[in-house]
C-alpha cells in the first residue's frame, strides 16, 4: 500500500475538524434544550404557584359568603325556624321534629317526602358526628393553651405573603390555609354564643319575626326552656346524596331542625365569588381520597379550579438573544475554522503543485543546457550546426527567464509590494514595439501574429504589466495552438465606453467553458498535469488576470464568436 502524506494529512485534519464541530454543535444543543426545559419548567411552576393562589383566594371568598349563610340560619330562633323567613340559603323544604316523633314541615310535598325518608338515619349521624367534633374540641382545649381572642373581621382574610415553592410547598400552604379557614369560621359562629344556650341578637329575632308571621298577634315566642337549654349550631353534611343543614337542640325532649338545601342554586350563588379568579372553576360533592384543602369549610362542598386560561411564557427575551448569540458564535467558529483549515489545505495542495511544477519546468531546460553545452565544449558538434544548438539554449534560456519572472511577478502581487510605473501611450505604437517579441515566441510554434488595424487611443497605463499580460497570452496560445488551420494569432482592438477591449484570438483546440475561470486559478496544474500537458506551471494566466485587476481591468475567456474552433481571450482596460 502507498502511503500519500498529504492526502492523509488533510483527511486526518478533515476529521478532527468534524469532531470537533459535533462536539460543539452537540454542547449547543444539550445547553439549548436545557435552558429551554428548564424555562418551560419554570413557567409550569409559575402557572401551578398562581393557581394555587387564585385557589386559596377563592377559598376564603367562597367560605366568607358560605359564612355569611351559615351565621343567618344560625341566627333564626327555634320557635322562628319553620316561619320561613326570607334568608339567603336556598332551600328546597324545612323540617323539625322531637326525637322519634312525625316531621312537620314546609316545602313542597316530595321535598317534605324526602327529608321524612331520610330524617331517622339523619339524626343518628348527626348525633355521632357532633359527639366526634366535640370530643375533638375538648382535646384541642387540652393540648393547646388559650389564644388571646381575635376579633372577626367582615373583609375575606387574604395571606399576608405568595408562596412560590414547589408543588410540595403548595400543597402544604393549601393544607395551612384549609386550617386557618375551618378556624376561622368556628370563631365566627362561637360569637353567636348559639351552643350555650339561646342568646341571639334580639333585634335580629324581632327582624326575622316580623319578616315571617302575616300578623303581630300570630308571632310565636320562645319558651323559657328553649332559652336556657343549648341548641347547636347548623352543621351541613351529605346524606344518601343529598345536602342538608341540620341542628339539635333541647327543650324537655330534644329535637332536630333542618333544611334540605337546593344545591345547584347554592352552588351557582357561590361560584359568583370565584369566577373572576377562576373562570372555568366548579363545586363538586367531595369525593372519597381527594384533596382536604380544597373542601369549603362553610359546606361540604369541593372546589375544582378548572383551566384559568394562562398560557406558559414564552422564553424572555434576555434567555433568547443569549442562546442566538451562542448559537451565532459557535456557528461563525465553525465556518471560520472550516475556512481556515480548507484555505490552509488550498495553500498546501497551491504549495506541492508549485513545488512539482516549477521542478518539472525547471528539469527540461537544465538537462537541455548540460547535454548541448557538453556536446559544444567537446566539439562533438560541426560548425554548421552550432548555430542551431546555439539558437536551442537561447530559446530555453529566454523560457527559463520568462518562468522567473512569472514567478517573481506574482510574488511581488501576493505580498502587495509591486510597484507600478504609469506612463501615457499610444496603443497602435505600443503593439508595434512588442511585435517582434510577439513573433518571435510565435515562430517556435509556426504561427504567425497578425494585428489588425488599430484605432488610435491614448490611455495612461503601467506597461511593463500590459506587456507582461500580452507575452503571457501569447505564450499561451504558441503553447497550445500548435498545428492549428490557420496557424495565425490576431490580435485586435475595440474602443468601448470609458476604455478598450484588447483581444487575442487563436485556431487551436478551444477551451471549455467550464474551464474558462479554472484556467485563471494559480498553480491550478498538478504535477502530473504539468509533465503530460504543454509546459508550464500555471501561473501565467492567474498572473495576468491579476495583473489587469491591479489596472482597473478585467481579463476573460470564451470561444470564438465566428464558429471556428479556438479561444479569444479579452482584456479590457479602462482609458485615462
């Protein structure tokens, strides 16, 4: 196997290059979908955080209203309960009996129906249930010791601070503010002193008399017994699927009051409460194993918050702009580095071809020099051909010298240390100075120059770069117009706006238009071009391209315009 250096140079520099960029591209993208992720996460939890917050406003919102309800039930006198006064809660039927006995009632009669189908299990669980709740009162009064009294205020309590945290967090304030709202509502119903004994405000028993009896003389009084003897609060509870608010209380037997709530129209006048903070919210029977917070502490009821309509943020700007940016630099690094590394393996491959040119170039000559001045210096030659080998080293010596001066020509372009002399000519007695320069290049291939007539035009120009440029093209088209039909090279010149057209035409092979801008690439030969093709190493058209440029002209190729095979290249030079 043959190992090529270069060639495996530039492909382990390829390689690494590519590496290299999937490595960054790859950081770039975990980096990027990080931040994203870790921006929809924190808008999430910004969502989540600022639903709780409506939800535990609403909370207090709903239970203040259920409050407000509670407290005018608990303040209707016993003897006043059946009197249906007009009081906020919806009620299908109101009912009370004494223990064991027949309900009497109002209400239509299959809410009446209802609440006698249901009233024996009824007391019996609201029996067990107070004995539960007062237990549990006497077991707080023993562990806890006694808080200074707080007055209830008539605003909804509202938290003093956000919680931002977690969904742990959440849940936990949830749990605080289920607490603080069940406590809150036991101390507004102890100040109605309604469960030790009848106290109630008396203008508030005169009001709701004179709101539900027709006549003065019809109103029912309390009895002594029901004054002095406990009544409990209203306690609403769910039984066999359906909302009640029931009390007991005791005279010389006890008994039970209660009403059978309509829960839809109680529902609907809660959510009134919410629905500015929850539009899509929704008051459910609590279900068994969900969340306690969200039970309304006024009735068993359970708040669903719904959709509230908060679409996620999206990533701020500052976030954005950072992460373009950092794509844009990794981006530009990359291009930068690729063009880099493809200009450095261009300027190695330009180097190599130059080197193998230049040497294959320089080889023909120098062997041609030895061999004929050996033969010369041993007088291995006759008289009559010293001559022609003579005329032989002159030819290779003015080709070695035109190759010098190529090269130091495109040097001196390359480091931008070239110097041009601008003199004003008269193009016709230009091209009549360099005619025999011109055919005599053009005789060692058999062609012969021919120059048409020539317009006259002054221009200021650098000559010795215009005969640098016409020499090349003509060497150009000795090398590879050889044998052409007819073995002629034209040169002609066309006067155009603000300039000149300067064109050299040849017979030979042509040039293909895909190679027309190739050609005018430096060293665009390789060595084993340079050794199977006319001599050369490439520079010469490159040479002259830049060479018009440094002019303020421009330097082309194409095919002949007449049909005929060959290639007319263009020079065009801006006139002074």
């Amino acid at each position: 196997m043959i190992w090529n250096r270069p060639q495996n140079s530039a492909a382990l520099a390829w390689t690494a290059f590519a590496c290299c960029a999937c490595l960054v591209v790859g950081a770039m993208l975990w980096l990027t979908r990080s931040v994203v992720n870790t921006e929809h996460d924190r808008a999430q939890a910004e969502i989540r955080a600022e639903l709780q917050e409506r939800v535990r406003l609403s909370l207090w919102r709903l239970d203040s209203l259920g409050a407000s309800i509670l407290l005018e039930e608990n303040s209707i006198p016993p003897h006043l309960f059946l009197s249906n006064p007009d009081t906020t809660l919806p009620t299908l039927a109101r009912f009370e009996t004494p223990d064991g006995a027949a309900i009497k009632g109002i209400g239509n009669d299959e809410a009446l129906a209802r609440c006698t189908s249901l009233l024996p299990g009824l007391v019996s669980v609201s029996n067990k249930k107070q004995q539960r709740e007062e237990q549990a009162d006497d077991d707080i009064l023993e562990l806890e010791p006694p808080e200074k009294e707080s007055s209830v205020k008539d605003e909804v309590p509202v938290p003093q601070t956000k919680i931002r945290g977690g969904q742990e967090a959440q849940i936990a304030a949830n749990a605080i503010e289920a607490a603080n709202r069940n406590k809150w509502l036991s101390e507004a119903i102890s100040k109605q002193n309604l469960g030790y004994g009848y106290q109630a405000d008396s203008s508030k028993v005169e009001e709701l008399a004179e709101s539900s009896a027709p006549h003065p003389s019809a109103q029912p009084t309390p009895s002594a017994l029901e004054i002095n003897n406990p009544i409990s609060e209203f306690k609403p509870m769910w039984f066999e699927g359906s909302l009640l608010l029931i009390r007991r209380g005791m005279t010389i037997t006890s008994f039970a009051q209660g009403s059978l709530i309509d829960e839809e129209v109680l529902k609907q006048s809660l959510l009134q409460e919410a629905l500015r903070l929850l539009p899509n919210a929704s008051l459910n029977k609590p279900a068994t194993g969900t969340d306690d917070s969200l039970i309304l502490a006024s009735f068993p009821l359970q708040l669903s918050a719904g959709d509230i309509g908060i679409a996620p943020d999206s990533i701020p700007q500052s976030i954005a702009y950072s992460l373009l940016a950092g794509w844009l630099a990794a981006v530009a690094a990359l291009l930068t580095a690729y063009f880099l590394i493809s200009n450095v393996m261009k300027l190695s491959e330009r180097r190599a071809s130059f080197v193998s040119a230049v040497t294959h170039e320089l080889r023909t000559p120098l062997t041609t020099f030895r061999l004929y001045s050996d033969m010369l210096s041993s007088g291995a030659v006759r008289e009559e051909k010293k001559p022609l080998y003579l005329g032989v080293l002159s030819r290779e010596a003015d080709r070695l010298s035109h190759l010098v001066e190529n090269v130091l020509a495109f040097s001196q372009i390359e480091r931008g240390s070239a110097r041009s002399k601008v003199t004003e000519i008269e193009i016709g007695e230009f091209l009549e100075t360099m005619r025999e320069r011109f055919e005599s290049r053009l005789d060692t291939a058999s062609l012969r120059l021919e120059i048409k007539d020539i317009p006259s035009v002054r221009c200021t120009l650098d000559t010795s770069a215009l005969e640098h440029i016409l020499f090349n093209l003509i060497d150009n088209a000795a090398k590879y117009a050889v044998d052409s039909e007819p073995p002629v090279v034209t040169i002609e010149i066309i006067k155009i706006r603000r300039g000149m057209e300067i064109h050299i035409s040849d017979h030979g092979p042509g040039i293909p238009e895909s190679e027309c801008r190739r050609i005018f690439r430096s060293f665009h030969k390789s060595a084993e071009q340079a050794a199977e093709t006319k001599p050369g190493i490439g520079l010469g058209l490159a040479l002259s391209k830049r060479l018009a440029r440094t002019m303020g002209g421009s330097l082309t190729c194409r095919k002949r315009s007449d049909g005929k095979s060959g290639a007319v290249f263009i020079l065009v030079l801006p006139v002074l």
